[in-house]
C-alpha cells in the first residue's frame, strides 16, 4: 500500500472515530435524566474513543506519538 493511502486512511480512521463518539454523546444524552446527562456521557464517550484509538495504534494505524497527543486531547490534559 502506498504510504499516502495509508495516511489518509489513518486520518480519515480518526476523524471518523471522534465523530461516532460525538454522535454516542447525543445518543446517550437524550436517554438520561438531565443531572448525571454530563458526568456520565463524558465518561463513557471518553472511554469509547480512547479504545477506539487503542485499537486504532494496536493496528498500526496511530504510532505512540499520535496516540499519546490525542489520548491527551480527549482527557483534557
């Protein structure tokens, strides 16, 4: 596979990933009573997509650095 293809199929992978995990956010915010709505979704889409992007690196699709710098973005740090 050309090393393009592989790239973007990498970035297309992520960009697909964080937008089921907002698409499971407004899923399991209309399913929650309004005062655990922001704890739990949070939570439970964070969980998601960090598991996402594991599978994504176990692939070999993200190296450590990719993985690491997203990893953060999503937890906030």
């Amino acid at each position: 596979m050309p090393a393009g293809f592989r790239r973007g199929r990498r970035r297309g992978l992520i960009v697909g990933a964080a937008v089921g995990s907002a698409a499971a956010r407004r899923g399991q915010a209309n399913s929650q009573p309004l005062e655990d709505q922001s704890a739990s979704v949070d939570d439970s889409a964070q969980l998601a997509e960090l598991e996402q992007l594991g599978k994504l690196k176990d692939e070999g699709l993200l190296t450590e650095d990719e993985f690491q710098a997203k990893k953060k973005q999503i937890l906030g740090l």
